[in-house]
C-alpha cells in the first residue's frame, strides 16, 4: 500500500511539474523580472531573446525530500522559494504605478538630455543610418551642376534623391509587408483554468480536477485568406502608380525649370550681343555729331544702352529664381546654380492623337492606379461574398485529474482527460451580410466611374497640348525661316543709309528693337514647346 501511494504521488508530481512548464511559458517573456529604469531607450532593443530550454533550465526545481511531501505556493519577484517547496506561478509585482514627477533623478527631463543621450549610446537602426547617408549626400553639393549639363542629367539626380519618391517607394514597401500579415492564421489561445481553494475544486468520478488547459486555433473559410492577400497585392499595385506618377510630376518639373534657366539664358545672351550693336551705333551717332549731327541720335542711343541693361536685370532676377527652383528639386543648395547647355534639343512634336491616347491607355499612372483600385474592389467584392460561410475553430483540452486521499469517488483513477473541440461561426445575420455586398458592389462602380472620368480628362489634355504644340511649330517655322531673316536684311540696310544719312536714327532704332524682340520671341517659343513636349509626355506617361 506504501509503494502505490509513493507511486501515485510521484505520478502526481510529475504532472504538476509539467504543468509549471506550461504556466512559466505561458506567462514568461516580458514578465521575466522586475521591471528597472534603463537609462538608454536602445537598450532593450538589444537585449538577447531567452529560449524555451533555458526558461526551462532557470526554472526552480523541488529538492527530494524522505516524506515526499511538497507545498505549493506562489512567490513574489526576487522572493527565493523554500525549500521543499514547488512554484506554480510567479506573483506579480503590484506596486503602485509610476506617476508624472516620480522619475529617477538620472532620467533625463529636456529634449537635450535625451539628444545627448542617444550620442553617447551610439545605436541606430538600419533605417536611421540609411536615411541618415541619404541626407549627408543631399546636403553635399554637386559641381558638375555649375557647369552646363543636359536636361537628362538633372532629371537623373532629381529622380535618385527626391524625398517624395523615396516616401512613396517606402509605401510601397509598407503595402508588401501586410501580405504575409493578412494571409496568416489567427493567433492560437491558450487557455489554462485551476482552482486555488482545495476543497472548492471540481470532482469527477476520476479524481479531483486539478488544471484544466485548452489549445484553440481559428481557422478562416478556404479562400478567405487568399482573397485577403489578393486585396493586400493590389493596394500595393496602387502604391506603385503613386511613385510612377510622382516620378512624372518631378520629371515634368525638372524639365520647365530647366527650360525657364536656358530661356534666361539665351535671352541674356541675346541682349548683350544686342548691347553691342548698340554701342556702336552710339559711335556712329557720336561720330555724326562731332562732324556737326545732332545730340539727340547720342543721347537715344546712351538711352537705347539702359534700357538694355535694366532688361538683362530682370532677366537676371528670373534665372537666378529659376536656378532656384531646379536646385531645390534636385535636393541642392539654394547658393547652387545650376546651369543649361546653349542647345536645347527640343525633340520633335508628336502629331498623331490616336497614338498618344494608345499610350496613355498603358502608361498613365493615373489610369493604371484606378484600373489597379477596380481589381481590389472586386476582390473585396468577393471577400463580402465569402462572409456567408462560416469559420471554423479546432481545439484540444487536457484536464489532470488527481486521486489522493481526498477525492470523494471511490473508484478514482487519476486518469487524465483529453478532448478535442471544434466549433463554428454561425454566418445568420444575412442583411448585414447582404448590405457589405452591396457596399462592395457600390465601390466598384463609383471607381469604374472614375477610371472613365479620368480617361476622359487625359484625352482633352491631350488635344489640348497637341494643338499648343502644333501652334508653337508653326510659329517657329515662321520665325526662323521669315520674320528673323527679313528684319536682319531690312536692320542692315538701316544701318547703311544712316551711315549714308539716308534715314535718321529713330527709324534705325525702330528696326533693332523689332528684331531683338523676335529673337526673344523666337527663344521663348522654343521655351514653350520644350515644356509643351514635356507636360504631353507626362500626361502619356510612358518613362522618359
């Protein structure tokens, strides 16, 4: 009879033991110990992760005893158990919480406490570091752009260090890591039920229930998860339409800053070769006057050369402002002055509208973004359809049952019970059900609606900057091949009969301003179509 009772009670040591595992598991990890002020936020980032079998080494152990009796209680944080003795949970410390004023004398209190901190301690993360190269390379400025360089260059560097493009490739990145989020199980619940008071405890005709611990597992209607990636993949998808179109915006931006600095440009230089002419009319007109002409031709043509000058002041102004809205989008100093090529290389116009509307129907990030939010709407579409079926929840239960002295059934075996669960969701309330289709349905319409407006809208822009373009070609055509050629022959003969005093100097002035303002003409219609061009090519949106 002694050797069944030691038996029985070595069984029923064991269990509790392994239902300590279980419980310490359970309630382990952060609540591993007293909590202590650190005085660096980094640091418990780079605490080192505590594995199951170590938990399991540091658990306390009951030493043998010759009566083979043990006491079961809960001790405290810090609190070493007796020996004898076997813990079944550690006790929590409930002391009282942390209120404002209460901090340690050594935790900082200012911003610059903490920014001296976080020097000392020298820890960032990997995106820090990154955004942190990102920034000592932006701030860096670049020579080259001081020199002449192509517009494809600028719209290189625009589009490798622009922040709007990296936070919307961030978003992109952001969406990809919500697929294997959506598409997982539910977390399991674990369940563990026991009874402090001994005699209060559950009885069966087995023995006394001492635990009882649960497993459940979720499990989702087939192709629910699916869908849920499904929809997940095409918020991506219009993540990157967003960085598609915000690297068109920048290219287009970069391209009408880049021709506004080459207009300034060409019209400086226009005006200072002009300057020159003027000053030697002004000796001419000198001339004539010490050989008994009137002051009035000296003093137009000493008016003729301020007028110039307060001219190339504005123009000036103007490409310095320009210069500095190109360096601000290439992520430059403001002081940088980036500068153009003397060609402009203005490609050729397109003039085929059909052409252009094939290409946008493919490239358009606009388009695309809609056509990628029609597809998740009818995957959501599916998901409220897929609420009809019900879920679904396995389990499994382990009761331990005891059979010492104390139980009340005499046929008490100790026997442990083992079962397995499972239940189901109960899909009944089918307006609700009924009503998240409709919604769905709804999305999906008023996106289609939109896709169809926004089409629209490209296809007027487009005729709209196909006839600007159009219009500006022509009048290049006339400028280089009519009007500039005629006003230089009608200019040169101007200048011979007032050496010849065949015509005054009014007349000649007349002919110069003519021609200096179709070459400025000339040079801002070039302007223009180059941004034309430039504003058609984003709305295709095909990569430039």
């Amino acid at each position: 009879m002694y050797i069944r009772k030691s038996t029985v009670f070595s069984r029923n040591r064991k269990r509790h033991l392994l239902a300590l595992s279980l419980v310490t598991l359970s309630v382990g990890g952060c609540a591993s110990g007293p909590v202590r002020p650190n005085g660096s936020r980094h640091a418990a980032v780079s605490r080192p992760a505590v594995s199951e079998e170590s938990l399991s080494d540091e658990l306390p152990q009951p030493a043998p005893d010759a009566s083979n009796e043990s006491n079961f209680r809960t001790v405290g944080y810090g609190q070493p158990p007796q020996r004898g003795e076997v813990v079944l949970a550690a006790q929590l410390d409930l002391a009282a919480p942390m209120r404002l004023g209460d901090e340690e004398e050594d935790e900082p209190k200012t911003l610059g406490e903490m920014l001296e901190i976080e020097e000392e301690d020298g820890e960032q993360d990997a995106d820090d570091e990154e955004s942190a190269d990102n920034d000592s390379q932006l701030s860096t400025p670049n020579p080259q752009l001081s020199t002449g360089q192509p517009v494809d260059y600028f719209i290189s560097q625009a589009l490798a260090a622009h922040p709007s493009i990296q936070a919307a490739r961030q978003r992109v990145q952001a969406e990809l890591e919500r697929i294997p989020q959506v598409t997982a199980l539910p977390d399991p619940q674990f369940n563990n039920t026991f009874w402090p008071l001994h005699d209060n405890a559950l009885q069966t005709a087995g023995g006394r229930i001492a635990n009882q611990m649960s497993l459940q597992q979720g499990v989702p209607f087939p192709d629910k998860l699916r869908t849920k990636g499904a929809i997940v993949s095409r918020e991506a998808q219009i993540a990157q339409a967003e960085v598609e179109r915000i690297e068109r915006q920048i290219t287009e931006s970069v391209r009408l800053s880049y021709y506004e600095v080459w207009y300034a440009t060409r019209a400086i230089a226009i005006i200072e070769e002009s300057r020159d002419l003027v000053d030697d009319l002004a000796k001419v007109a000198e001339a004539r006057y010490r050989s008994g002409g009137t002051q009035q031709d000296v003093l137009r043509a000493q008016l003729e050369i301020d007028r110039l000058d307060d001219q190339i002041v504005q123009l000036t102004k103007q490409l310095e402002m320009s210069q500095a809205d190109l360096a601000a989008l290439l992520q430059q100093p403001v002081s940088l002055l980036p500068q153009a090529t003397e060609e402009l290389g203005i490609a050729d116009a397109p003039m085929q509208l059909d052409a252009l509307i094939s290409q946008a129907e493919q490239c358009n990030p606009s388009l695309r973004g809609l056509a990628a939010e029609i597809q998740r709407d009818r995957q959501k579409q599916r998901l409220a359809c897929l609420q009809q079926y019900p879920d679904f929840m396995v389990g499994l239960n382990w009761g331990i049952v005891s059979d010492n002295h104390d139980v009340i059934s005499p046929v008490a075996n100790g026997n442990d019970n083992l079962s397995i669960t499972f239940g189901t969701t109960l899909p009944i309330w089918r307006e609700k059900i009924n009503a998240g289709v409709r919604e769905a349905s709804r999305r999906t319409s008023s996106t289609q609606q939109r896709l169809e407006a926004e089409r629209d809208e490209i296809y007027g822009r487009l005729r709209r900057l196909l006839a600007q373009a159009d219009s500006l070609v022509e009048q290049t055509d006339i400028y280089e091949d009519r009007i500039i050629p005629r006003t230089e022959d009608t200019l040169k003969l101007a200048i011979a009969d007032y050496r010849g005093e065949r015509t005054d100097f009014f007349t000649l002035i007349e002919t110069y301003r003519e021609l200096l303002m179709f070459e400025t003409q000339l040079a801002r219609i070039n302007a223009s179509l180059a941004g034309t061009i430039a504003q058609i090519d984003r709305t295709v949106g095909c990569p430039y």
